[in-house]
C-alpha cells in the first residue's frame, strides 16, 4: 500500500507528458500548416543549395533593422518582380537515347519539375530555367565550330528513354554558342503559369547539337564523336520560380502603416529577449539556415495612469481607469506585441527542393498595452 502514492504520481505525471506530447503535435502541425508545409520534412537526397538563394539570404539577413521595416516583403528586388517565396525545383527528368541521332545531335535530354507544391492562393510571377555546365566545358574548334541549343515544351507524354515526336513538342528557345563559361538561363514564366492553369505539366526536351555551318565533310573529318566529348560535363538543369503569397503582403502593409515609440523602463511592458534554437524543436534537419533566431516576447505591467510610451490605444487607457476603480470586475489591459518584423528562411520542402521564404511576424521588435 505504501507504494500507491507513488504509483499514482507516475501514472499523473505519464498521463500529462501524453496529452503535452499530444498538444505540442498539434501545434507543430500548425505551425508547419502556416509554412505552407504537409509535414515536417526529413530530406533524404538533399541537393546542394543553390548560389542564388544564399546571396539573397545573405543579403536579407545583413539589412540593419530600419532597412527591414523600410524593405517590401511582397517583392523580390533581386528579379524586381513581386514574390515572397523563391523555390529551387530539381530536375527529375533523364536522358534520351538515340539509334541514330539526327542533326549531329550531341545530347537530347527531357526535363521535368513538379510544381505541384505550389499551393493554390500563391500566384507564380517568375519561372528561370538554369542549364549549368562546368567552367570552360568546351571551348571553340579550330574549325570555328559552333554548337546550337534547343528548348522544346512537350505536348504528348513519350516512353522512358525514347525520343519525342516532332509533332509533339513546340520550340521555345534557339541559341548558338562557340564558348560558355558559365550558366544559361531561360525566362519561363508563360510556360510554367500554362502548367498550372492550362495544360498538363509534361516537361521540356533539351537539345544540344553540332552545327553544321562547317559543312558535312569538316565534320566528318574532325569526327562527331571528338566534338561532342566535351559536353559530357553537362551538370544539371534547374528551375527557380518566384510566387507571391497575397495575405502574408496585406498583414505586413498594415503594420508598416503604425508608428511606435520603444519603452523603457524596465519594470513596465517591453520586449524581452527570447532566442528560439531550430535544433531545439527538432527541425535541424530540414532547415539549412538560419540555426535559430532572436525572436524574443512581451512582459511587463500596464499601470494606471498609462502613458504613450506604453503604446497604448485608447480603448486600453479607458481600460485601466475602470480597472483602477474596480480592481476585481474588470482586468487589466495585456502587454502583447504592437510591431513584429519578418525574418527569412531557407530549408528543404517535402519534396526536397530547396526553398527561401519571406515569413512575416516572427519577431517581437516592440510590445503595447491592449
């Protein structure tokens, strides 16, 4: 019998950590609904991230706090276009191979990229298709030989491997080069804003070929084999696309639109400093950067008589009056945040793409009696 006090408690304290684990379930799943994601991601395959996404974040993160209020975060002025959520998708397409290639073809490859994470209130303002190749990949033939790059939208789904028919395509890019020593990149907005409304998403077909402006026989004698040998160092494609998330924009535009004065003294309601770690809450995996941030709170007193450095709206001073003269019936007006700023975030969705999102309201910069 003596052991059933004890018992009791361990069973208290089992049925509380339950129903907390429960509740904070709940909450994360919220939160995460919020971030526009399904579930806590767990990337598998990660990609690296890529270099454009870290100088935006870089230079997000480096603005003084004044650029910050000052900065829209409904436009991304790195493309000058509207957008709050800038998204890397891989391509999941795979090469195509040929008994006979036509047009001294030296590579033919379909791409593909699964826009379906978009949610459906994100309106899409940019799509960029990147062609990466490796520095100095290949360099101009002694011959002056040139090679020629095409870009086909694909209107009929074809079987793994095999090529696509000529009818079933449309030409969106055609573009000569002799020397390329860095990345092209492709404007696909109308294309893609066509998958999401339109059409069907069936991918594109890439092509890269020798030109024969040389004639037949110099290629010939040079051999189609030597000049194509150097576009084995093709990389990777990828597609960044920009969408804008209109209520994240009218919450933000009528924050900015108030003027606060910061509290001081340290007794009465004033932000307190709270660093929240991403690692604490067990989202380290997914999120690239940053580790945590500088989130902090609101505590403090709101006295009678309530002053403006207190922040205070009128319905609060009217508030504190009646609280003064009858304490018991009516509460005192709540220290709450009054101005919150934006941070941004880079991690990896559910689909292990890498994405920069503009989030609003994640960080207490002054707080207010209410």
């Amino acid at each position: 019998m003596g052991l059933l006090p004890s018992f009791r408690a361990s069973l208290a304290w089992a049925l509380l950590a339950a129903v907390l684990a429960t509740e904070l379930s709940l909450q994360e799943s919220l939160l995460l609904k919020s971030l526009g994601l399904s579930a806590k991601p767990s990337p598998k395959s990660p990609i690296p991230v890529p270099s454009v996404l870290w100088r935006i974040f870089q230079k997000r993160k480096t603005l003084p706090s004044a650029n910050k209020d000052l900065a829209d975060g409904c436009r991304v002025e790195e493309f000058n276009v509207p957008g709050n959520i800038i998204r890397v998708f891989a391509d999941q397409g795979h090469f195509i191979h040929n008994g006979q290639p036509p047009r001294l073809l030296c590579l033919q490859k379909r791409l593909y990229f699964n826009l379906s994470v978009l949610e459906e209130s994100e309106r899409l303002t940019m799509a960029q298709l990147e062609i990466k190749f490796s520095h100095n990949s290949y360099h101009t033939s002694s011959q002056g030989q040139v090679f020629e790059l095409r870009l086909y939208q694909s209107s009929q789904l074809s079987l793994r491997g095999m090529p696509s028919q000529e009818g079933s395509r449309k030409l969106l890019v055609e573009q000569s080069f002799a020397q390329l020593h860095k990345s092209l990149l492709f404007n696909l907005s109308g294309v893609a804003k066509d998958w999401r409304t339109y059409s069907r998403n069936l991918g594109l077909v890439l092509e890269i070929s020798v030109s024969s402006g040389g004639g037949a026989s110099a290629l010939a004698s040079m051999g189609l084999q030597s000049l194509c040998a150097s576009i084995d160092s093709f990389l990777d494609t990828s597609l960044l696309v920009v969408t804008l998330s209109q209520q994240q924009c009218k919450a933000s535009r009528r924050r900015r639109s108030a003027h606060y004065t910061p509290v001081t003294p340290s007794n009465l309601c004033k932000p307190r400093r709270l660093y929240i770690s991403f690692s604490d809450v067990g989202w380290e995996n997914w999120i690239i950067a940053p580790q945590g941030y500088m989130a902090n709170y609101c505590l403090g007193e709101c006295p009678f008589p309530l002053t403006a450095e207190l922040n205070s709206t009128n319905h609060a001073i009217l508030q504190t009056m009646v609280h003064s003269l009858d304490p018991e019936g009516t509460p005192q007006p709540c220290c709450v945040p009054v101005r919150l700023s934006p941070i941004s975030i880079l991690y990896y969705d559910n689909n292990d793409n890498v994405v920069l999102r503009h989030y609003e309201d994640m960080v207490v910069d002054e707080c207010g009696c209410r």
